[in-house]
C-alpha cells in the first residue's frame, strides 16, 4: 500500500498561488534586492564621512550664548 504524502493547507496555497503567477518568485527577489541586497560598503569613505561630519548640540534649538 502506498501512502500518499501530506500536504499542508498553507503549501498547497503557496502551489496554487505559484501556479496562478509563474513570475512571482523573480518579483519577490526584485522587491528583496530593493531593500536587502546592498553594495559593500566602501570602509574608508564611511570613515571620511564620520570624521568630516559636524557634530550637533544637544538641544538644536539653544543659542550659545
């Protein structure tokens, strides 16, 4: 006797909804590279950046007087 392997509700909602967007999975990993999939980061830039960066008074809105 074979067994037939079970499915849960949510993996055949995912099949269904591949089915029904064949491009979903490449528009998922669009989305992902907008967000996620950076640059490296350029370490001696990001240290001129830092050190060149005027620091700001505690309270913006007191004048130094």
């Amino acid at each position: 006797m074979k067994f037939k392997q079970y499915e849960s509700d949510f993996t055949k909602f995912l099949k269904d909804l591949k089915q029904k967007d064949p491009e979903l999975e490449q528009k998922q990993r669009a989305g992902r590279a907008i967000f996620w999939d950076k640059a490296p980061i350029d370490l001696d830039a990001r240290k001129r950046a830092e050190e060149s960066r005027v620091r700001q008074q505690p309270y913006v809105y007191q004048n130094k007087s």
